[in-house]
C-alpha cells in the first residue's frame, strides 16, 4: 500500500469550479482533511465563463424565486466585504419605455395575462419598480445604494441609447472576476491544510469498507494515484451526471441540464462605468458591462447544450442575437466586425423539468447518497454568488457523517489579498501608484484589483519597471508570472491570460507563445 493510500482523508472533492473550492476551503477551516482534483486548470470551465455579477437576479423574482434572490442578495455584501479587491458595487441602467412589448413566459407574465390582458405582453412600469423595490428591501443591504428614477434626457448614461427611451431606473448589483475568486478560495483552502491537485483528473472512485478509493491520473505526467476518503463531494459541474453514472458507476435518476450561455465583446461602447440592462421583446434580458477597463461585455444567451464533451462557444446565431439585441438600445450599429473576442459556458443547472432554458430553476440541489456506506454529495446548479452558503449547506449535510464537525465560520473571513475596508479601494490604489511610481495608472489600478494587499508581495522593492524582469507585455512582468506559477497554480499561458487575469485581450500571438515558452522552461527546470 502507498503512503497515499495510507492516509485517509476526510473528503475528496472532485472539481475545481467555485463550487469545488469553494466547499473544500469551508471545510479546511473546520479542521478536516480535504483534498480537491480538478482534471484541467482551476476555473477552466463554467466558472470563469459566468457574467461576473454577485446579483440576486432581478428576472428571478418574475419566476418568484423569493428564496433564491433573497439568499442571493443578503450574500452580495457579505462577499464583497471579504474581498472588495477582486469585486466591487456597479449600477445597473435599466432604460424603460412604455410600448416595450415581449413574449415572455413567465408565472408572473401569466397572471398579468389573466388578470390584465389589454396589458398584451407588456411589463407596467410599476412592475419593474415593484421588483426594484423587493430588490432593495428583500435583505442585508447596508452599503450599495438603493434604486432610483433617472432622466435620460442630456445626462452620460442617456448618451449612447436611443432618443425614446427617456427614462431609465437604475439599481445595484456587484462585479465579481469569477475565476480569481476560484483561485483565491483554492489558496486559502491551502493555507488552511487542504491538497489542492490541478490537471488531475479523478477517473475512478469505488466504496471499499465504509471508505471512499479514488483513482486519479496527472494529465500532464500521466502518473496515476489512489487515495481514500471518508466522504466524496462530485462538484464536476457540467460533468456532475457523467461522473456520477460513468466515474462513481452510481445509479441514480438525478438529472442535469446544460444550458449555454455565451457573451461578446467590443471595444468600450460608451465613457461612464455604469452597466445597462435591455430587455427584449423575446421575454429575455441582456447586460452591457464595462469591461477590463477598455472594452464592454455583453450577454447572455440560453441555449441547450446537447454535447457535454463539445468545447462551448459562441454561434454566430448566438453573436448575431447579441448584436441585435444591443443595436435596439444603442445609437451606434453594432456588427460582427466590432467583436473583438467571445466567450461560453455551461450551466449544469438542475433538470426540473422546466420547459424552456430560460425558465430552469438556477436554483442548487444537493443529494447526498450513502447507500453504500461511504456518503457521496452531489452539487447541482448554483450560482458564483451563492457558492460560500452553497457550501456552508453542504457541510450541514455531512454533518451526520462527521462527529463534532465544527459550525460556519466563512462570513466575514476575508480572502488572501481581501483583508481591507470596501471604502479604502481608490486610497490604496493611489498609494500603491506613490510607492511604485513606475507603474502606469491602468497597470496599478490592474495589480491592486487583482492582488489587493498582497500585490507589495509580487512588486517587493523594485524601483524601475526592469527590477520586476522579463516584460511579457501589457504589463504582465516576470515577477507577476512567477507568483502565479508558485502561488496561484497557473501552468500554461493559457491559464495566466485568460483566468488569472484577462490580459489575452491585450497580448499578440507572438508575446502569448513566448510566454508559454518561458513558462515551459522555467517548469522543465524546476522539475530537473
Ligand atoms: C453564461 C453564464 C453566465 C453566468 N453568470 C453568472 C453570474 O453573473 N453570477 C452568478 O452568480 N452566477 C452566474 N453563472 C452561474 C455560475 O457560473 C455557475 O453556477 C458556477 O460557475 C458553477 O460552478 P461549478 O463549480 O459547479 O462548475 P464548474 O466551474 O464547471 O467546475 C466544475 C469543474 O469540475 C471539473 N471536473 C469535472 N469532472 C472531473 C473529473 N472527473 N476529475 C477532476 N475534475 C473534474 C471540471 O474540469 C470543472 O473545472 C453563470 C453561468 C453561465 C454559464
């Protein structure tokens, strides 16, 4: 027996998606063993493909979802608090204009349809400000501002939409750079006594005497290993059905449902920092976000995703809805020619039978299954912002399983670099560009939003631009580089511009291969 057979864990976590991480840091803290696989990158599917939005879900309500935007709404500040570096408040243009008409199919576009059919369709203003007013009083909002009426007319957010739409409303939500948050779950699940195994796949798990045996093999080195736990948590997202009936062998009727959702993105489409949300005629909403400083994001789409081992990507059908979308809202004629890059994700919502994608519950399940001993939790659905209660309440679950496990500990613990004020952002950049004067006013404000309080770590005492090494581009030093391969389990480029950070956007073909080039070298030496 191996010495990795030998020690047995407390839970395995299969999947290293925020819920994954998010679930072994929580129970690290409790004192239990945890080790986590994750069979690609962190974040490298579902959950660095999201809108980036700790909201409650405004559209959610028109479902009367009260739980869900309730939980999700009371966890926007709870979050932000613990981590005002990597996500910060934003306010939400919702333009309005009284002959809006749209084909939704909601519970309450029904009982509209019932009980005001002259209405044909259209959602009443004083609909929209009654589920503004639930969005502001439903819970825990003490430091982003309320909802307010706004007069489009000559104002900054009125500028780059269409003449009729006159007024708007206008609300909070919260940004959140999703696959940060993931990495930054992951180190301190580390620092709290979790292994944290990247590009290892778990490719079998079996109950064996009360006690999970896990098979995983290393997708770079192809060196397999078992080890053994006494519960298993399967967070494979996406992949939650296939690794419970192929990889567990486990029979069971719990479905999940894979709805994509892709956005595009264009050069900056208009000057303030404020997001819009359009409604369609089709039922659905769509947002436009300012989006890594020079660019806007726009989405989403719902579309099902029948093939789960088909990479997701955005469809020109799916491009083309966007555009269009945008273009009955913006001045300025949108077309493929303005999309400078496109991403896709897949929710692997819950299957509750609900007839289209859109109407599918976001809601998370989770089942835990201990027919054969051994407890297995399942995670289905979730959103990024319920992710830290989506784990307190799977922890409840295993609670009977683990004598004297002990209680949440999660609100209020900040996150590695998170351990400062929301209110001290804008002096702590500020101070940050002072100490290190080199730096240009985009690349502090980028390390600070990035790293919070630990980016004097990577930036030590270098004084020129040249003391931080090899300049990869875009700002991206070799200091930078390091830290993420030594700290933040960045191993290929890919892992470094598209989820550590977005500088992808910035970076040639060229600075990208001589990147992964460096990063191999370093990687093959370290190992010699
Ligand atoms: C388009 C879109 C927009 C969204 N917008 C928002 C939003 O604005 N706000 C919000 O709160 N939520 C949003 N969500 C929801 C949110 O992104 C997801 O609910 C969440 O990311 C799911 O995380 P997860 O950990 O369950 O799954 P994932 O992030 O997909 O993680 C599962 C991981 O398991 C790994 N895995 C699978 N099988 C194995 C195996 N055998 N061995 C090892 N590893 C394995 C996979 O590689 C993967 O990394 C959005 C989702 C989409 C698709």
């Amino acid at each position: 027996m191996s010495a990795a057979q030998d020690k047995i864990s407390d839970l395995f976590v299969i999947g290293g998606g925020i819920n994954g991480v998010g679930i072994a840091r929580d129970a690290a803290g409790r004192g239990m063993s945890v080790t986590l696989a994750e069979m690609n990158d962190l974040a490298w599917a579902t959950s660095s493909a999201s809108t980036k939005l700790f909201h409650g879900g405004l559209r959610y309500l028109e479902f009367f979802k009260v739980r869900l935007v309730r939980e999700a709404l009371i966890e926007r500040e709870t979050l932000l608090r613990a981590m005002p570096h990597i996500s910060w408040p934003m306010r939400f243009v919702l333009p309005y204009h009284k002959d809006m008409r749209f084909d939704s199919d909601t519970p309450t576009s029904r009982l509209l349809t019932t009980f005001m059919p002259w209405m044909k369709g259209r959602r009443p203003a004083w609909l929209i400000r009654l589920g503004l007013f639930m969005y502001d009083h439903l819970g825990g909002r003490e430091i982003l501002p309320g909802t307010k009426t706004l007069s489009l007319k000559g104002s900054a957010e009125g500028a780059p939409i269409e003449d009729r739409f006159e007024l708007a409303y206008e609300y909070s939500d919260c940004w959140v750079q999703d696959a940060r948050l993931v990495v930054l779950n992951a180190r301190d699940a580390e620092a709290r006594g979790a292994e944290i195994l990247v590009q290892t796949k778990v490719t079998s798990a079996r109950r064996d005497e009360g006690i999970w045996v896990i098979e995983t093999t290393d997708q770079r080195s192809g060196e397999t290993r078992s080890h053994r736990a006494r519960a298993l948590v399967n967070a494979g997202g996406p992949w939650v059905g296939q690794v419970l009936q192929e990889t567990l062998r486990l029979n069971s009727r719990e479905g999940v449902r894979l709805v994509r959702g892709s956005h595009i993105v264009t050069k900056k489409l208009y000057e303030h920092d404020k997001c819009y949300f359009f409604q369609g005629e089709d039922g659905r909403i769509i947002f436009a976000i300012p989006y890594e400083q020079d660019f806007t994001l726009i989405g989403t789409t719902d579309a099902e995703h029948a093939e789960l081992s088909e990479k997701p990507r955005c469809t020109d059908d799916e491009r083309d809805y966007l555009l269009n979308f945008a273009n009955n809202y913006f001045t300025r004629d949108l077309s493929a020619e303005d999309v400078v890059w496109t991403y896709s994700g897949v929710r692997p919502l819950y299957d509750d039978g609900a007839s289209s994608a859109t109407a599918a519950t976001r809601d998370y399940v989770l089942k835990v299954d201990d027919t054969g001993g051994a407890p297995v939790l399942h995670v289905f659905g979730g959103k990024i912002t319920t992710y830290r209660r989506l784990a307190e309440n799977s922890l409840a679950k295993l609670v009977p399983y683990f004598d004297g496990m002990e209680g949440d500990w999660t609100a209020g613990v900040p996150l590695p670099g998170g351990d400062f004020p929301v209110a001290e952002v804008d002096a702590r950049i500020a101070k940050l560009q002072d100490s290190y004067p080199f730096l240009t006013p985009k690349s502090a404000q980028r390390l600070f939003r990035a790293y919070g309080t630990e980016v004097t770590d990577i930036l030590g005492n270098a004084r020129k631009s040249e003391d931080l090494g090899r300049d990869f581009g875009a700002g991206l030093s070799e200091a930078e580089v390091i830290w993420l391969m030594e700290r933040e389990y960045a191993t290929r480029a890919e892992d470094i511009i598209w989820r550590r950070g977005k500088l992808g956007l910035h970076l040639s073909a060229d600075q990208v291969a001589a990147l992964e080039d460096w990063m191999q070298n370093r990687h093959a030496a370290s190992a010699a």
